[in-house]
C-alpha cells in the first residue's frame, strides 16, 4: 500500500509539472514551438548529466554483480519486448509514434524518484543501468525508427553525447575515478531537470492540442493499454521465467527496480524526438498524457503483483 501511495504520489506531480507548460502558453508567455528549444537542452545536456552522475558511486564487486545482474535483466527484457512490439506493429499497422511509445518507458523521469522513495537513494544506481540500456536502445532503434531514416549512420550513433556519457559513466565506475566533487554537484543539480522539463514540454505542446480530441481518440486508449498492461504483464512474464531473482540475495529489490523502470507511462523523449527529427510530436505528447493519467491506476496493480509472484 505504501509502495502504491508514493507512486500516486509521483505520477500526481507529474502532472502539476505538466500543467505549469500548459498553462505559460495558454496566457501566452511562450508559444508551443518554443518547447523544441527545451527538448534539444533535455536530450543533449540533462540526461548526460544525469547518467555520468548516477555512476560516481564507490565501486566494490558486491556491487559490480549486482550491476551485472541489473544489466542482464535490463537487456533481456529490452531485446524481447522490442521483437514483441515490433511483431504486434506489423501485425496491427502501428505507426512510428504508436510503436516507440508502447516500447520506451519513462523510465528517466520516474525512476529516480521512485527508487529514492521507495527503496533509498543507495538504489538510484541499478534504476540507472536501465537507464542507460533504454539509451542505448532509443538511439539506435529509437532514432531510426521516428526520424524514418532508411539506414544506420553509426559514426551519429557511437558519437552521440548520450551514448558517450553512458560509455563515460561505466569507465568512471569501473576504474574508480571519482570527479571532483563540485563536478558532481553541478551534474547532480542539472540532472535533477530531467523530470519538470520534459513534464513543462509535454504540458506546451498539449496547449495547441484539441484536449477533447485527445480523450476521444480510441486509438490512444489501446496504444496506453499495450503500453501499462500488456508490456508489464510480458515484461513479469520474463523475470518469473529467468530465475534472476534467486542469483543474488537482493534479487527481489534489484528485480522491481528494472520492473519499475518497464511499468511507466511511455516516454516523454519520444515527443521530444519527434520535435527535433520531424515526427507527430502532438500525437506522441496525446499518448505521453493518457499513459500517464492511467497510470496512477496500472502501475500499483503491476508493483503488487510483482510482489505477489515473484
């Protein structure tokens, strides 16, 4: 029950951050397209700063398994839910935007707080393993995938900040080299943007939208069905079915991070994404707020029946 509460808790603020976009351009402040200045700043500074950061922890080899296990599970669950998305997109016509929404979590704006919360800051770590898998996955496969484009460039790719902060992060870590600590202080407090600014870019872009049309579209409701139900339901699926859990003594603690980090509302990078490569960034913002006001109700339910079956 507290577990259920807190998350409330979060998904509620949420919305109050996605509200404050809304309301600066309905009174005019900004317009809608001035958001696309916020995404580029969330994509290419914020999430780097966040992940570089994550990993400036002390390394010992209790603590290099237990990152091992994370990131086993963390792939695991990406390369199977990717092949079931893409099967139910083809058998289904999903369009780009409907695709990468049931697949890409908001996994970097909840998790932090929520494992915080929920477990202790000591845990943040192992929610940003998935992190940075998720990254891994969203700038390759995700990028194709709403930028439409027809092949792989993989100098963008391996270049990209993102990928090089996760590459940076896991070389700090493993080789023991600690920044100075006022470096970790500014990646700390400009990676504590990742939530309330893409939260305020969903809320403008929501300001030029038809709200009606959104609740009456009954193609949001299905795509936010697949991604709060259907996903989480497979995704405990392959965590029972692994045995991941009985490998370490933590296996349980470790395991609800990665399925916390699964169960969220879609991401919000995915509007983000679609702003900067020219995508349906309304469309992506539509689904971004369904998955996200349902999931007050889908994400208690998924953590209690993790508990109850694994």
């Amino acid at each position: 029950m507290e577990i259920s509460i807190l998350l409330m808790e979060q998904i509620t603020e949420l919305f109050l951050m996605i509200l404050m976009g809304y309301i600066i351009v309905k009174t005019g402040l900004l317009k809608g397209d001035d958001s696309k200045v916020i995404s580029k700043i969330v994509l290419y500074l914020v999430i780097p700063c966040v992940i570089i950061n994550a990993f400036q922890v002390d390394y010992t080899s209790e603590k290099a398994k237990e990152l091992l296990l994370v990131f086993a599970a963390s792939v695991l669950l990406q390369v199977i839910l990717l092949a079931a998305v893409w099967g139910v997109g083809k058998v289904l016509k999903l369009n780009e935007v409907e695709m990468t929404s049931i697949y890409y979590s908001n996994s970097g704006n909840l998790i932090v707080p929520l494992v915080t919360f929920i477990l202790g800051k000591e845990w943040v770590l192992y929610g940003c393993v998935f992190m940075s898998v998720q990254l891994v996955f969203l700038w390759t496969h995700g990028k194709n995938t709403i930028s439409r484009e027809g092949k792989w460039d993989w100098k963008k790719i391996v270049f990209n900040i993102n990928m090089i902060s996760v590459f940076a992060g896991v070389v700090l870590f493993f080789t023991r080299i600690r920044l100075p600590e006022i470096v970790n202080q500014t990646l700390s407090s400009v990676g504590s943007m990742i939530g309330p600014a893409s939260m305020i870019v969903t809320g403008m872009l929501i300001a030029e939208m038809n709200l009606k049309s959104i609740f009456e579209n009954v193609k949001v409701y299905f795509i936010s069905f697949l991604r709060l139900v259907v996903i989480p339901v497979i995704s405990l699926m392959i965590l029972k079915i692994s045995g991941l859990v009985n490998i370490h003594s933590d296996g349980k603690k470790l395991l609800l991070i990665v399925f916390l980090a699964v169960i969220t509302p879609s991401a919000s990078t995915i509007t983000q994404m679609c702003q900067v490569y020219g995508n349906d960034s309304n469309y992506a913002s539509a689904i971004n707020v369904m998955t996200t006001l349902l999931s007050i109700l889908t994400m208690p339910l998924m953590v209690y029946a993790f508990e109850v079956l694994m």
